[in-house]
C-alpha cells in the first residue's frame, strides 16, 4: 500500500529523531560528515530544472553553499529520510539562509519535472529537482566519482541502489566534506556555519 506524504514524512520525523538521539557527537575529521582527502570542485553539470529550463550546476550556484543528493522519488528510505532532515535543519534561526539544496533524479524513466517538483514540495518548495537523459545522468554521477545508479527489480515498482551521501559545497565551489546516510541533525548543525563561512575570497587573500 503507497502511504500518502503526510504519513510519509510523519513517519520520516519519528526516524529522525531516534537518529539524532543515538551515536557520538564526536568528530574525528575537521567536519561532523566524513571528509575528502582531496575536495572535489564542484562539477560541470548541465541539466534541466522542474520548470522545464536548462539548469548549469555551477553558474546557478555560485558563490553559494550548496547541498547535491542523487535520489528517485520512489525512494522508499534514505531519500525521504535526508530530506526530511535538511528541511528541519534549515528551518533553523542560526542556520545560513542562502543554502541550495539540490535533487539530482537518477530515474528519469518514472521522474519527470512535475513528479519531481510535487515530491520535493512536500519538505521545502525552495529544492532544487533536476533531470535528465540517462547519458546525461551517467556522466554526472561519474563527475561526482560515485556508483552509477543500478536498477533492481522488475515491473513498476522497481528500486534503485544508488549513491546515498550529500556533497556539500562551500561558496568557494570545493566540497571538503560529505555526509552518508546516518548523518545526524547535530552535524548539520555544526558545519553548515563552518562551510558557509569558506569562500573564494579567503582564498584569494591568502
């Protein structure tokens, strides 16, 4: 049985919170997400929006900390689960307040703009859902070195085993740090500030 959004993210907030009350607040790394050995510049991707338009990754997001998922809208967990999490934590005051957060589809056989854009509305109307051909999806998983996305199943209600960090990346275009599936509320907390607060022109003053 499909379980309607409200029921879905009702059950999401239950998750969460168990989630946020159980591990360690201690962070091994600079950050409370796992970090790169070498940050990754965010990539050159091109694809098209939920309105229909062409949508270029890093001119639309410049200068900004920006937050990328790939995901489906059929996602039965981890998808609904980041989500949900980003919208709570962004809704607070002493978060940054010019945060993208990024929904890159890898079905586009089932995901179109408007099942995109109906599916993010239901945490924050201001998610970013982008789409694309299948090659262009490929070559986009590829610029961000993770798996490519893999079909399981058959029929209609087939799953996808796919990539399930966030990149986060900081105004000066670099991601420093990723965050995986299990990621508390508190992480986000801690370094969404840090992240906000790098940016190009602390690199060029150095």
């Amino acid at each position: 049985m499909r379980r309607s959004p409200a029921t879905l993210v009702a059950g999401l907030a239950c998750i969460i919170l168990l989630a946020a009350c159980a591990g360690s607040d201690e962070f091994e790394g600079e950050f409370a997400g796992v970090d790169l050995a070498i940050p990754l510049e965010k990539p050159d991707v091109v694809l098209t929006d939920t309105a229909g338009d062409v949508y270029d990754l890093r001119a639309e997001t410049e200068g900004l900390l920006t937050l990328i998922y790939f995901g489906y809208t059929n996602c039965p967990d981890i998808c609904p689960v980041h989500l949900a999490q980003l919208s709570q934590v962004l809704e607070r005051p002493t978060m940054p307040d010019n945060v993208k957060v990024i929904f890159i589809s890898v079905d586009p056989e089932r995901d179109d703009p408007a099942r995109i854009r109906r599916f993010l509305d239901n945490y924050e109307t201001s998610f970013v859902g982008l789409i694309g051909t299948q090659a262009e999806l490929d070559a986009a998983q590829i610029l961000f070195d993770v798996p490519l996305a893999e079909r399981e199943g058959a029929g209609d209600d087939y799953t996808f085993g796919h990539a399930g960090q966030v990149f986060a990346f900081a105004p000066d275009g670099f991601a420093y740090s990723v965050y995986p599936q299990g990621t508390r509320q508190t992480h986000w907390v801690r370094d969404l500030p840090v992240l906000h607060a790098i940016t190009a022109d602390d690199e060029e003053a150095e």
